[in-house]
C-alpha cells in the first residue's frame, strides 16, 4: 500500500480514536474510496467483527441529516438476501457520519475477478438475478443506488452477492463540479447520467449490465484509454453503444440481455428491474442452468413500480425445452383468418377429438393456433404442446404435457408433477388418471391441443394419448394436427359423434380465400381470373399460394407463372425452387447451411457458417418472410416444407458438408450443455464415437442437478458399441439407476462397469478415479440400504483427495461420510463433515447440499440442539424449493424431516401438511431409512392424534411393504414399534420374538438401532399386559435399556428412553419413582420447546 500522507495518517489516527469511543475497537482500514475509509473493527459487546465505514469526504451543510434520513430508508431493505444489513448509523463525536455493516471477510465481486478471473456464463446469470431482485427491492421503496459495480457488490461467507452503497452519491455538485466529488464511476455510468442527466431506475439496470459484462468478461465494457482523462472517458463512453459481445463464446441468450441492459437509449432497457429478472430466469431456463427465484418484496411499497415476476419453476425430467413448446408459434406476419373453419370448430366444440391431418403447408397449425386464441378470448382454458421427436420418449412426453398443462390449470399441474417426480421411471398411470380425474372431480375444462403429432411414434406416448382418449371425458378435449391420419382409437368415438375431422379437402383455400390472402400479402397484383386460375392450380394450397407470393414479389410474370404451375408435376418442388432460384447466392448458402437444425439462433447460425452478422441476417429472413418462424428470443425455426427443400437441395449440391456441419452444430450444442442436440446431430453425422464422447463430458452438469431422466433418455440414444469399452458411460448408468432406486438394474448396469474397466484403454491415474467414483456410487448404494459396515472404505480415497475429483464425487462422499457418523452415534463428526463439505456443495446442484442440510439437522437433533436441527431443516426446505421447486425429490426429503421436528415441537397442523408432503418420497424409494420413518411412523401418530386411525394403520402397513421390499429391518421395527404404541394388531409371532430376551448389539451400528427399537416394542407390549409380573418385567427392561445409552453421547434417545421407563414405573405401580424420573425430563422438554414428547409417553 502507498504511503499515506502525515495529514491523513493523522486524520486516519484521530477517526480510529473516535470509533474506539463508539465501542468499535481495533480499527483497522481496509477500504478507502472518494467519500471515506472504511474500517475492519471488532465490536466486544456482541462478540463480532464488523465494518465501519466513516464519510471523511467534505459535505454541504444539509448533507448529515440527508445522509441519516437516507440510511433509515436503506434500513427498510436490510431484510433482502442479496443486499447488505446496516446494523446502525450514526454519527462519531468528531461529526463524521459513520455507517455499521456486516464484514465480508471473501471481500468483493471486483476482488473475486481480479484473482480468480471472469465468472462463466451460468455464475453471471446467478449473479444477475440476485441482483436484480435487490434492485427492483430498493426501486419498489423509492431508493435509486446510482453506483452498480463490482466493487459495490460483497460476497457473503455463504458465497452469496450482496449489493451495497445505496445512495451514497448523493452529493450536491457531482459531476457538474470542477473540484467536488464525481459521482458513479465512468465504467458503470449510463451514457444519459454522463450526458448530465438525473439518475433513474433504468440507469441503475445500465449499471448492472455493465457488472454483467464484466463479470463475464474479465474486464469493463468501455476501459480507460492510457492518458486519457476521466472527462475524455465521460464523453467517449457516453456517445457508444451497447457493448458487442459477438465474439465471446457465451449463448445467445446471455449475450442480448447484456445488450438490451446496456442499451444506449434507456426506453431500450428493461422497463425494470424484476423484467430484468425475469429475462435472467428465463435465460436459465433455457440454456438449462440452475434456476434461482427473484426474489423481491411480496406487497408493493411506494417508489419505483415494477411489473410482478412469475416464480419459476424448473423441471428436472426432460431437457431443456423452449417456451414456445408451450404456446402457438408466432408468425412472422399476420395471417388470414379462416373464418369457414373457425366455425366448424365452433359447432362441434363439445366433441372429445378434433383432428386436423393433411400434408405439410395446408396450415393445420395455424388453424389449430386461431382456435386456441379464439377460446383463451372467450375465458377457457387451453393448453399447448408442439412435440417432437424426443416426445417419443414417454417420461419426456409426459413431463412436456404437465408443463403445458400448468399454463391452464397451474394447481393440478403442481400435483402432476409430483406423481412424475415420484416414479421416474413409470409415472405415466398415475399422470394420466390425476389428469382425468382431477379435471372431472373439479368440474374444469382444459383444451389440449398436440401439435405436430405425426412426429410421435413411440408406443408408449401413443399409449398415453390412447388413455387419455379411452378414459377421459368432455372436461378434456383433444385437437391434435398431423401430417398422417392418426394411429388412435378414432371409430368408437366417429361412432358417438365424439370426433371432428379437418382434413386436406377441408383446409383447402376456396376462391374467396385465396383472393382475400393475397389482399393481405400485399405487393402482389393479379386480375380475377387470375386468382380463380392460381386458386385451380394450387388446390388451395396455402404452401404452394406463399411461395407464390413470394416469386411474385421477385419479379415473376403472373400469366408465365400460371403456365408453368400447370406444366409442372410437383408444384411445391418447382415453387420453392423458383424462390431459391430468386436468391442471392449467399442468402441461398446460408438458408441450407443453417436448416438442418431444427431451431436456430445467432450464435449457432455463426458457428455452421461463420458469419458474425448471423443473428441480423435470420431476423431479416424472418421479416422477408422466406419461411423462418419466430421460436423464443433470438430463437427461429423454419417451416418444416421449406426445411425440407433446403435440405434435400443442400445434400444435392454439398453432399460432402454435410457431416461437418452436423458436428459444428453438435459442438455448439455441447458448449452450452444442450447435450440432447449435440447427440442427436452427432449421430446424424454418422459419428458415434463423437456423441458418446460428448456424453462424457456433459453428463455430469446434468448429474449434478438431479436430470436423470434426461441423462438416462439421452444415453439411451447412444449405440451399444460407442459404449462398450467406455466404463464413464456405465458409471452414469450406475448413478441413473441408484437414485432410482432400481436394485436390479444398478447390479446390471455395475457388471458392465466392470467389464468395460476390463477392456478399455485408461491411465493409471484415470483407472483410479473411475474406480473411486464407482466405490462412491456403491456407498449409495449401501446407504440406501441402510448398511454401514463398508461405507468407510468406499469413501476414504474420494474423502483423503478430494481435489483430484469433480466436486460432485467428494460432495457426496462427505453426505455418506456424515450418514455413517450419525449411525455411529458420533454426531459431532457428522456435523464437521457437513462444514468440510460446503465447498464441494457449493460447487454442484442443490441436491447435494439438501441432503447435507437434512443429515446435519439430524445429528442436531439428536444432540438436543432443537434450535439447529431447525434452522438447517428449514434452510434445507427453502434451498430445494427455491431452486427445484415444491415437488422436487429433495423438497420432500426437507419436509419429511422438518414434518417430524414440528411434530416434536408441538406444531400439529404445519407436522401434517408436511408430513403429508413427503408420502410421495415412497415410490422413490424414500430417500433413505431416516427420511421413512418420519414419512411413515410420525406420520401415523400425527394421523391417529387427528382421528384417522384408519389413515394411520394404511401408512404404517405402506411403510412395513416397502421395509419387506427393500429388506430395511430398522424400518420395519419402528413400523412394529408405532403399531404398539398405537394400540394396532400385531401378528401372534411377531409379538413372540420381540418379547424374547434379547441382548443389544453393541459392534453393529444399525444393529444397536433396530434392537434398542425392538426392546422399546417388548416394553410397551409387557405395560400393556394385565398382572403385576409384566409390570415388573417391563421396568426391568426398561431400566437395562437406559443404561445401554450413553446419555452424553446420545442425549436424545436417552430423553426417548426415559420417558418409557417413567411409563413403565407408573404402569407398575411406582408412582413416586415414576415422578423422580419424568420430572427432570419434562422440564428440559419445556426449556428445549419438545411438546409431544412427554404426552407420548404413555401412549399404548
């Protein structure tokens, strides 16, 4: 650090002095900037460091109480995540205004780029929403900050961004002044605030896109030239444009919300912050990165409104689809309304199915897209899906209809999802009659409409619109269009006068239709007879009448184009290569070269051709008109006809291109983890090897956000010889079929783990780390089945060098880590492996930290630190819904735990709904031995305290068939255990073998578990035996089971069993003994908040 000159060294000694005597000790600076210092103190009162900041800087006379007024509004936003707290404000006695804010030891986002480079594209969109979401807070309250940068966002010790500064430059002079304090820095400053304007909400967003950019890139937008001065760098900048980031290797989607933010012209900015946002969530969405929530106020406070956000909702069962999935597709232009067929739509709206088939460009999606407007006008609710060919894949297909269906009826789709999340591997039964019956019973109707339905083919998604056909009823009609009659069961319903056909001869444009589409094309001259002979000509056909147009308005003669219409055999083939023939060359090259993809966008138009103005050229094919439709931001695709013809004419004039441009498409695909496509135009090419290899490379990100479905379809796809000698591609089937919980499967898929290990060329170094992974997986496998004896082996080399892995496979070493720790009774150890891991959590999806945060909760909780067990349940439920959603897997893991503590605490009614939450986890295996039995045993007792005795007893059998299936025996004592407890028929034999005397296991971890279960069962049973022997043999074994327990080590199963022994000493008799042993620990029970506790007792 510089030298500081002695008049500020002193001025330095006299504030740290003044801070001492605000109870702010060992003031030590670590930041100083235009308006101040500011200063590393401890603050001894309560015990923490924090920091200081002093305005040094010389102020106005109004400035102080400005400054006070200023900070008690930034006090009404210290509750957001993303924004720093300001514990006080105040004023030292030397009259310096001083701010107290938390200290971020990891220090800024600036300080993080500088030595650990720029974030990747998916970082700086988590940053982005973060941010977002602070500022449309602030806004919302009427708070400009006036100062986004780098170096005013902190990094908390969770890793999380957090905005600071507010305000702060609010300074009279400001840039206007020749000698005063400028405010904002150059780099960061809206071209309109240089320019003098005053600051707005749209300024701050510039600021923030300026952030982004930096974040992504390394570097500002607009740097500072050598010599050139801070007024130079004030003019240059605010006369530029959005910055260009063309050239950078980030998607599409990344890329124009950095433009857009960063528009010269704030009307060209998002109109605020959440709309910033919500691009941001979307861009997630899209490119397949984790989904953050925005998070911004609830209720709406005064100051700069903004439009509310939708919360996402991300769903992890199929890939990454475009919204427009989900919607009609936008044309480029208007189209003619076709009035003649709305109407037949309307007479026969009753009906169950709507067929629309005819070839490709009779316009049967647009028909279909007019209807859907029609209805949604008139109030009804209708859902959307364009499918294609990953449709065939049922579990995709599926996932795809509950989205489309959300958009319609948002509720039903919430419980859609869950029955999908629930069994993975065949929910389609149990989606498809929720469906039915939940529209049925709710007395709602929902249009569906399947779009390109020919593209289908798969047996068992044609089985799920057959069911729905079959078992449906009025509350669900179908319209799908098709370029082929349909493969359904069509006759029963033509027979009932339940099906509605439009084909060929019905979309057909008549005379009057044709004269009225060309009115509206506009350009186009012909004389009425004319039209009669070009309606004759083309059938009607609405492909064949815009090509027409479209040659047309590049020259041709009507008369000479009629003569040729009638000459020629396939009039299709001759127009369109009439309109190419039209083409400039390079036009012509670029449309074949991008239509093998089945969308397209800027960057992967650049990357097929290698033109930099990509994305300028498709937005201006789309306005011509030349048959490339609109499909999301940035996002086109073109008329499946046209495709056609430009792909047959690519492969007749550069049939040697066409494999590699397939691979650079795939390559594209692969950069931006939309690995579904880049197998798919890798094995187009013809190239396995090449698709398996990006397998390789791409399967962890989805690993690591739970998309095994989505991996599983994917590796599907693949050839069983590009993965014979690939053990990688195993090991994925292995981790697929675990979190399945498919026993046989992962054996199988194991075995050929094995073989390929046998047979494939590796290196030493990677034969290890294949082989560590796979001991990894196996230590799920174990955990699962609740066995401990082996998990310390399989994990020590993931544990002992973790850096030589992805995150993911010490992430999860350090989870099963922290499970055999609990089972050992070492819950201190348990803990610690949860803060070990943090890092390596930090580093994958969520799920990883969920199950961290749950383990580390039930180690809490056994050592009676309630408090903690609560907060790390809760912020484990928070964590999953916020970035899974309220259906996901590990959501419910959270809410089966969190459901039992609030049991324990007394808080019956939140026990239950969440309780309830997690019955779901039993098709998925239940996430673990721990997880069930909150699931099934808390939440029979919570049932029976609400009267459902016959709810509890079909739980508690549910719970005993899934311990018999997955051979769980701690599951099945406790579901022997809770049916004593409440008075429920046990089988003769049981009741025999577990009231035979029994020594516990002390070597057995789960052992000593299922034993001290099973004497807690021949406890009860004895109380619950007339005759004083009973009685007496009941306290006997009562008292021998506390003794096993080291209540220093286990302070709550020592609480558990002391309450059975004052039971037990009460049920023979001892009343006085009973009330020495219950009174202590009923008093602890109060001080820790435990309520059922004590009033379960006694329970039978």
């Amino acid at each position: 650090m510089a030298d500081i000159p002695p008049t500020q060294r002193s001025s330095t000694s006299a504030i740290v002095a003044e801070l001492a005597a605000e109870g702010f000790e060992d003031a030590e600076e670590i930041g100083r900037g235009g308006f101040g210092v500011v200063y590393r103190c401890a603050q001894p009162d309560l015990d923490r460091i924090v920091a200081v900041k002093v305005l040094t800087a010389d102020l106005d006379p109004d400035a102080l109480q400005r400054f006070v007024r200023e900070q008690q509004a930034m006090g009404r936003l210290s509750g957001h995540p993303n924004i720093v707290a300001v514990f006080h404000a105040g004023t030292t006695h030397g009259g310096h205004p001083y701010l107290v804010m938390p200290y971020h030891a990891r220090g800024s986002l600036e300080q993080r780029i500088h030595t650990a480079g720029p974030l990747d594209w998916s970082a700086t969109l988590r940053l982005g929403v973060k941010m977002a979401g602070a500022l449309e807070t602030a806004h919302r309250t009427g708070i400009l900050h006036r100062d986004v940068k780098p170096s005013n966002i902190l990094l908390s010790d969770y890793n999380e961004p957090e905005l600071t500064d507010f305000g702060i430059a609010r300074i009279q002079g400001g840039f206007h002044t020749t000698t005063g304090i400028v405010t904002g820095s150059p780099a960061f400053a809206a071209p309109e605030v240089l320019r003098g304007a005053p600051a707005t909400a749209a300024a701050d967003l510039y600021g923030l896109g300026a952030t982004l950019f930096c974040a992504l890139t390394g570097h500002v937008a607009y740097e500072r030239r050598v010599g050139e001065q801070v007024l130079s760098q004030f003019l240059r900048v605010s006369a530029q444009p959005a910055p260009d980031l063309t050239e950078a290797d980030i998607p599409d989607e990344v890329r124009a919300i950095i433009e857009h933010t960063m528009a010269a012209d704030p009307a060209e900015r998002p109109a605020s912050a959440a709309e910033l946002g919500a691009e941001l969530v979307a861009a997630q969405r899209s490119t397949g990165a984790p989904v953050d929530v925005l998070r911004v106020p609830t209720t709406q406070r005064s100051g700069v409104l903004a439009a509310p956000v939708p919360r996402p909702h991300e769903r992890t069962t199929a890939p990454p689809t475009p919204a427009t999935k989900y919607r009609p597709p936008t044309p480029a232009r208007a189209t003619l309304a076709r009035k003649r067929l709305l109407e037949q739509l309307r007479t026969n709206e009753h009906v169950r199915l709507t067929a629309i088939h005819a070839p490709s460009g009779f316009g049967k999606t647009t028909l279909a897209a007019q209807w859907h407007d029609e209805l949604v006008a008139h109030g009804a609710a209708v859902a959307w899906l364009t499918v294609d060919e990953d449709d065939d894949n049922a579990a995709w297909f599926l996932t795809h209809l509950v989205e489309a269906v959300r958009s319609a009826v948002p509720d039903l789709a919430e419980h859609l999802a869950a029955l999908l999340d629930a069994d993975p591997g065949d929910p389609a039964r149990a989606v498809l009659t929720a469906l039915v019956d939940g529209l049925h019973t709710s007395d709602r109707r929902v249009t569906l409409i399947l779009d390109d339905w020919q593209r289908v083919t798969g047996s068992a998604s044609v089985a799920a619109v057959r069911f729905l056909l079959e078992h449906g009823c009025h509350h669900l009609p179908l319209v799908l269009t098709s370029t082929t009659r349909l493969d359904l069961p069509v006759s029963r319903l033509r027979i009932h006068g339940e099906l509605t056909e439009i084909d060929a001869a019905t979309l057909r444009f008549d005379t009057d239709e044709v004269r009225a589409f060309l009115a509206e094309a506009g350009g186009v001259h012909m004389t009425p007879g004319e039209i009669t002979e070009l309606a004759r000509a083309t059938d009607g056909w609405i492909a064949a009448l815009q090509l027409t147009v479209l040659a047309l308005r590049a020259g041709e003669d009507p008369a000479h184009l009629l003569d040729s219409l009638a000459a020629h055999p396939d009039i299709g083939a001759f127009l369109a290569e009439n309109v190419l023939g039209a083409l400039d060359p390079d036009t012509l090259d670029f449309l074949m070269t991008t239509s093998l993809c089945e969308r397209i966008c800027g960057g992967l138009a650049t990357a097929l051709t290698g033109r930099a103005d990509a994305a300028e050229l498709l937005a201006d094919l789309a306005d011509r008109g030349l048959f490339l439709l609109p499909s999301g931001p940035d996002w086109y695709r073109y008329h499946q006809l046209f495709a056609g013809y430009l792909c047959r004419r690519l492969a007749k004039d550069r049939p040697g291109e066409i494999a590699g441009l397939r691979l650079r498409a795939a390559e594209w695909f692969a950069r931006h983890h939309l690995l579904n496509d880049a197998v798919e135009h890798a094995l187009a090419a013809e190239d396995p090897e090449r698709a398996a290899d990006f397998v390789e490379d791409g399967a962890r990100y989805l690993l690591e956000r739970s998309r095994v479905v989505v991996l599983q379809g994917i590796l599907a796809k693949l050839p069983v010889s590009a993965c014979r000698t690939r053990p990688r591609l195993h090991l994925f089937s292995v981790w697929i079929d675990l979190l399945m919980r498919r026993r046989v499967a992962t054996a199988a898929s194991l075995a050929r783990f094995e073989a390929a290990m046998a047979t494939a060329e590796l290196t030493e170094a990677e034969r290890t780390e294949l082989r560590t992974e796979a001991d990894v997986a196996i230590s799920v496998r174990e955990m699962f089945a609740d066995r401990v004896a082996d998990l310390d082996g399989l994990i020590a080399d993931a544990l002992a060098r973790p850096e030589a892995f992805p995150p993911r496979i010490p992430g999860v070493a350090a989870n099963i880590a922290t499970f055999a720790a609990i089972q050992r009774f070492d819950y201190d150890a348990a803990r610690r492996w949860q803060l070990w891991a943090t890092p390596y959590h930090e580093a994958t999806g969520p799920f990883l930290a969920v199950y961290g945060r749950c383990f580390a909760g039930l180690a809490a909780r056994e050592q009676l630190d309630i408090s903690g067990a609560d907060e790390l349940f809760t912020s484990a439920l928070d964590h999953a819904t916020e970035t899974m959603g309220a259906t996901a897997h590990a959501t419910r893991l959270a809410c089966a735990l969190l459901g039992e503590l609030r049991y324990e605490t007394g808080d019956l009614d939140q026990a239950t709904e969440l309780l309830e939450r997690s019955r779901e986890l039993s098709a998925e295996g239940g996430g673990g031995v721990d997880f069930m039995l909150a699931t099934y045993a808390v939440g029979a007792r919570a049932r029976t305290l609400r009267g459902d005795r016959d709810g509890a007893r079909d739980l508690l059998d549910e719970g005993s068939t899934h311990a018999e299936r997955l051979e769980l025996p701690r599951l099945a004592a406790r579901m022997h255990n809770e049916r004593v407890r409440l008075g429920f028929a046990l089988d003769p034999g049981v009741i025999a073998a577990l009231l035979r005397e029994r020594e516990i296991r002390r070597d057995d971890a789960i052992g000593t578990l299922v034993d001290e279960i099973d004497e807690d069962s021949a406890v009860r049973l004895l109380m619950a035996e007339p005759g004083a022997d009973a009685h007496r043999r009941a306290v006997e074994r009562a008292e021998a089971l506390l003794a096993g327990i080291d209540a220093e080590r286990r302070p709550m199963a020592a609480l558990r069993t002391g309450f059975l022994l004052g039971s037990a000493l009460r049920r023979a008799g001892r009343a006085a003994d009973a009330q020495r042993v219950l009174a202590p620990l009923t008093r602890r029970c109060a001080r820790l908040g435990l309520v059922r506790l004590p009033l379960d007792a006694a329970a039978r």
